[in-house]
C-alpha cells in the first residue's frame, strides 16, 4: 500500500457563509440541538465579520456573516444563499498538505498561515474545491484555545455536547454542472490521494423522470466520504440540476450526521420543527420482506419516516430533511449504521420520487 502523502486525523469544521449569522446560531441551537460555544465579531476585534462557532458531539460548524457589503462573504452569499463554503480538515501539518496538494494541480486558495495568540499557534492553508468552496487544512496541535485566534469561548467552550444525539459527520455531498463528475473524482485521487468507495448511475439513481450520476471518494483511513453527483439526462429537470439552478453553481448539496438512535434524534428533531421528506406508508408494507430482519420497531420507522437499506455488511437507517434554506439547496441527512458501508442505494427510488413531489410543489421539475 503506498503511503499516504495527506494524512487526514478528521473533519475540523463546516463553515458555512449565511446572511445573518445570529439567526442562523438561533436555528441551528432550537432546531438542531447545537450548542454555541465560541463567537467572533466586533466585541473581540473583528471587523469585517461575525462567525458563530456551533457544536454537537463531534460535529462542529461555524456560520459566518459580513458585516458589510462588498466584502467577499458577503458577495458568496448574494449569489448562492446561505451555503457550505469551508470544508476544513484537521491534519499534522498544515503546510505540507498544502504543499502535496498543489504540486499535484491542486489550485491554492491560501497559503500556510500560522495565527498565534496567548493560547498557542493556529496553522492553516487551503485549496480550491468545486464551485467557490475551499478545502482548508488546519493544524491544532499547537493550539488549545476556543477555536481559533480572534475568538471568545461561550457556554463553556468547546465540548462534547449531547444536544439531539449527532455524533459526527458521514459524509458530505458535493452537486457539480453535467459532465464535471470525472474531473472531481480524478481532483480527489490526485491532488489528495483519496480513493473511489462506490459508484452509482443513471440506471441505480433514476425515476421515470429524472436521473444521476453519483460517485463516492473517501480519505486513506476512511474517517472522510465525499460522495460527488451529477446531474444526468432525463425527462425532467432532476434535482441536481434544480440545486446548481439556485445555487448558482457546483457546492455542498447535503451533509449527513450520524447518531447513534435516530428513532431518538429525529423525535426530538420534528418536536423542535425540522422538517423531514416522506415516502409512501407503502414503503413499509414490505420493508422487512426487501432488506431482512432488523433490530428496529417498523412502525415506529414508518411513523417517523425514516428508511432502511441493507448491503452485505449490514443495515443502516436514514433520513432527510427538506432543504434548511428558501432556495432548494442545502439539506441534511441523519443516519444509524449497523455494519453497512453503503449510502441506501435501496432507498434511491423511493427518495427520489418524495423529492420529485417536492420539486412540482414549487414548479421546478
């Protein structure tokens, strides 16, 4: 096995670029469960923004706004809405991820910065990814502050909050224009030596209207999946192209949260009014008889909306909510794994279809 030129420790952060920042820390705290626990902005000496450090298990995120309109926050965020514009992850050296990355034909978006304070030394550096979003490689072991120079701790500091029970981030879904697919998976292999998981087409991820193609990259240990669609040809618009429509571009279309009891996470999720797509009771009728014993009340599932697949590892659960933003962009995902590596290709069918129902309400298929 070669040696792995990026090694990766994990998922840092998701920093997302939204227009108002405090209401988005307010959705995400009531609605997700997340917990506040580091601010940036004008109390402690920023002023160009305002970023909002969220955390649930080992999930965190950081909703930033600008605080005035022609900085480039505030630009990305006219044109694509509230949306992932960081993906950073936590790396032994930042620098020489950087420098392995782009000597490959990775595109560099900031070169290796080193941010000190009374809490140590921050390092950083990224590249550019599809659309206008950058992967950032962060090096924190130098650093034992509240998330980064520049930032106040809140409640606490960073922890290991419970909230609705998300543990940690699956995976994350980037949506790129028709025929992009194959440069973005050869990007991933490349420049940052991941590898192809699995790979679906139009035959697997199709409805009698609308189609994709999909293709799964995954870091050296694993721990990092970035599954990559595209839009395929169909009768009707399909809803990758109905994303890039109102994105205005290539981006992250969904981020799935694993849990550990999602029968648990999305009660509490629907209590606190998160919105959730929902198949037919039809679906359920059958369920056992398509994917096996599981360890799972089925009614309980089919009160919830939440869906099974099986591969020959096992079976997971899923679940996803409608898009969090008014443009059909953004989404998430909740998901239990017992011993499945998949992604619910058994589901594609049925979710496509709730999708496409969705897509006629607001007169885009």
């Amino acid at each position: 096995m070669s040696e792995d030129f990026l090694p990766i420790k994990g998922m840092d952060h998701v920093e997302f670029y939204v227009g108002n920042a405090k209401q988005a820390a307010h959705y995400y705290r009531t609605g997700f469960g997340f917990t506040h626990t580091a601010y940036s902005g004008l109390e402690t000496g920023n002023r160009q923004t305002a970023s909002y450090v969220m955390e649930q298990g080992k999930i965190r995120l950081v909703l930033t706004t600008a605080l005035g309109p022609d900085h480039p926050v505030s630009r990305h965020t006219y044109l694509h809405g509230d949306g992932v514009a960081v993906i950073a992850m936590e790396v032994p050296d930042a620098a020489s991820a950087y420098a392995e990355s782009t000597k490959r034909g990775a595109t560099g978006a900031i070169a290796p910065t080193a941010v000190e304070d009374e809490h140590g030394v921050f390092r950083y550096s990224a590249i550019r990814c599809y659309g206008d979003t950058i992967i950032k490689f962060v090096d924190r072991q130098d650093y034992n502050g509240p998330f980064a120079p520049g930032y106040m701790a809140k409640n606490g500091g960073t922890g290991r909050h419970k909230g609705v029970g998300l543990a940690s981030i699956d995976h994350m879904v980037g949506n790129v224009e028709l025929g992009a697919m194959n440069r973005w998976v050869e990007f991933f292999a490349h420049t940052m030596g991941f590898s192809q998981l699995l790979h679906f087409d139009d035959k697997d991820i199709s409805t009698e209207y609308s189609a994709l193609m999909s293709k799964v990259m995954q870091n050296g240990n694993g721990k990092i999946k970035f599954p990559i669609n595209e839009p395929a040809e169909g009768k009707k618009k399909s809803q990758i192209q109905e994303y890039l429509d109102y994105y205005y571009g290539p981006g992250v279309q969904h981020i799935a949260c694993s849990t550990g009891n999602i029968i648990e996470t999305v009660t509490q999720l629907q209590k606190n009014g998160i919105e959730f797509l929902r198949v037919p009771t039809t679906y359920y009728e059958v369920l056992e008889e398509r994917v096996g014993k599981i360890n799972e009340p089925v009614d309980k599932l089919a009160e919830l909306g939440i869906l099974v697949d099986r591969d020959e590892e096992g079976y997971l659960l899923q679940i996803f909510t409608k898009p969090v933003e008014d443009r059909p962009t953004v989404f998430y995902e909740i998901i239990e794994r017992h011993g499945s590596r998949g992604f619910g290709k058994g589901n594609f069918k049925a979710l496509f279809e709730s999708i496409e129902r969705e897509q006629a309400l607001r007169g885009n298929l």
